[in-house]
C-alpha cells in the first residue's frame, strides 16, 4: 500500500508560462490568477514530486457546495484534477471558462 502524502505548503512566485503575468504566491496559490493556467508539478498539492510539467488548462468549471472549483486538464499527460477558485482569480477569465465549457 502507498504512503498517504499529506498537502505541503510552498510560499513561491512565478511567472505565468502561459500568460506571462508575474504571481505573488501565497503557499497555496497553484494557478494564475489572470488566465487560470497552471502547472502539472504536483501529485499531491505542494510536493512538487510529478515531473510532466506540462500546462494545464481550465476546462470547465464545477459548483461544488459553497464553492466553485476549476477542472484542469494537462496538455502534455492528459490527466485531471480539480481547485478551487481564489477570490485573487479574474471574474472574466472564469467566466469564459463557463462559457467556453458549454460549447
């Protein structure tokens, strides 16, 4: 049986490779909040343990309780995984996620 990994909490900035935007990270920012691109790094949040690092695009977006959660997919592996938006995340950017995913 595999070891249970645990969220590690990683206080980084980078640069949007998608974008460019500069992001001030704050140990749990996994995405940028202009164009909502992220980076496939992780298997577990903050291990940065997975080596594909490819981009992962915002798909669609889901309603999940209280929260709205951005479904991203890899576009080097193909994998899947869900966040949550951050109140830092333009408004624009998911709703042309939504909108995008009901095409």
């Amino acid at each position: 049986m595999q070891e249970r990994k645990n969220f590690v909490r990683r206080k980084e900035d980078f640069v949007c490779e998608h974008c460019g935007q500069k992001v001030k990270g704050d140990g749990y920012t996994d995405h940028c909040p202009k164009c909502l691109y992220s980076k496939h790094v992780d298997d577990v949040p903050g291990d940065r343990a997975n080596t594909c690092g490819g981009l992962m695009k915002p798909i669609r977006a889901e309603q999940v309780g209280q929260d709205i959660k951005l479904v991203y997919r890899c576009r080097d592996c193909d994998v899947e995984f869900r966040v949550k938006v951050s109140k830092e995340d333009d408004s624009e950017a998911i709703n042309q996620v939504m909108r995008n995913a009901i095409l």
